[in-house]
C-alpha cells in the first residue's frame, strides 16, 4: 500500500486547525540561553558566600600599622601655613598634644571642627596633620572656620598618615609628653569620647609629665583604651 503524498499536508492543516505549532528552534536556543543567563550571577553569588563563610574566625591577611605604643614616626614635612618651612619631630610639643589628621575636603572633618575650635579655647594643645590636601582649599578651609592648631604639618602624599597608622580621615591620635603615641581615635572627637576616652587618658598623661617621668604602664594601659 503506497502513502499519499497529501498526507504531511494534511497533518499540518489539522495542527493549525488544533492550535497546535511546533516549537521554533530559535525561541528553544532563546529561552535557554535566558536560564543560563539567571543561573550565572546565581552561581557566582553562591560562590561568594561560600568563600565568606570558610573565612570566618580567620585572621584577615590585610593589617593596619599602627605606631600606638611608639614614638610619632619621624617626618621632615613642609609648615602648612609657610611651607618654605620644614618642621620635624623636634618641632613637636614636649607636653601631652593630640595630632588631629584632617582634609578640607572630608565631610567628618567639617562636622568636627567646631568641637576642635572648643578644645583650643579650652587650652588643648592640637597639632594638624593636612591629609593630601590642597593647600589653597585647606587655608581657606582654616580661614572660615577658625584654626584649632598649634601648626598643621602638609602630608601631600599621606604617607606620614598612613605610618601613624590611619584608616581615614579625621582621627586623632594622643601623644605623651615622651613622644610616644598612647591613644588612636578613629572617627570624629566630639563631647562624648572627649569625657569618656580622651580625658581620663591626658590626665594620667598630663600628670606624670607634670611630675617629670613617664606614664605608668598600668595606668596607660587602663586610662587609655
């Protein structure tokens, strides 16, 4: 028995009279190429989430250098306010100070130097750190608002910040009569950390360079935490 040639034709016929259509081989390639689409970034956020959670508990491979408990690094950098004149440890006080890193262009600097402008009229002895700063934006920075300073040494480069050990700006760091860093603020000084930290920190400070020697250890270690 032969087949009819019709018959292909007629199955077709009786398909579209159905609403039946066979599934284009590019709408196929399409919608796979849509999963595989989702699946992708699916796949790297699981990646990522496991590789977090082998991490935790483990000590992260990126340290901060921090010069606490040693002497201010040394540095030979420009005056802000004259920068034809280069100042040294040597030009550091030699009483208890705290060395405030700032930039005209911080936004938490702005909010905190007001409070700085209180320490100074308070008889606090700041000494600037202007962290890779223009100089024309950083005096017109000290013009408007008022100049909380004893002097503010230039650290175009941040390099100097970054041997004190700092992780953004403003910080502060206290500084001993000896020279030795005792205290690292990170973030804005205001009148909470200043009764809460800071002050029970220079009085121990304060009181042996009064006296002549250098701060008890235990004392340090309990004032300034």
């Amino acid at each position: 028995m032969t087949t009819s040639n019709n018959e292909p034709d007629k199955k077709a016929q009786q398909e579209a009279v159905n609403g039946i259509k066979a599934p284009s081989s590019n709408k196929v390639k399409t919608k796979k190429k849509l999963k595989i689409g989702f699946l992708f970034p699916l796949v790297i956020f699981i990646g990522l989430v496991a590789m977090l959670y082998m991490r935790l508990g483990k000590p992260t491979d990126i340290v901060t250098n921090t010069a606490l408990e040693r002497p201010v690094p040394a540095f030979e950098l420009p005056l802000l306010s004259d920068t034809s004149r280069i100042m040294t440890n040597d030009n550091l006080p030699d009483k208890p100070f705290l060395m405030n890193v700032w930039g005209s262009w911080c936004p938490t600097c702005i909010i905190e130097h007001p409070f700085l402008m209180k320490l100074e009229e308070r008889g606090v002895n700041l000494v600037g750190v202007n962290y890779k700063d223009d100089i024309g934006d950083a005096l017109g920075y000290l013009n408007r608002g008022g100049d909380p300073f004893s002097m503010s040494i230039q650290d175009l480069s941040g390099q100097f910040a970054l041997d004190l050990g700092l992780t953004g700006a403003p910080e502060t760091f206290i500084v001993d009569g000896d020279g030795i860093i005792r205290q690292h603020i990170i973030g804005e000084i205001n009148e909470s950390n200043w009764q809460s930290r800071i002050t029970p920190c220079l009085m121990v400070l304060n009181d042996a360079s009064n006296n002549g020697v250098s701060p008890d250890p235990s004392q340090v270690a309990e004032a300034c935490k």
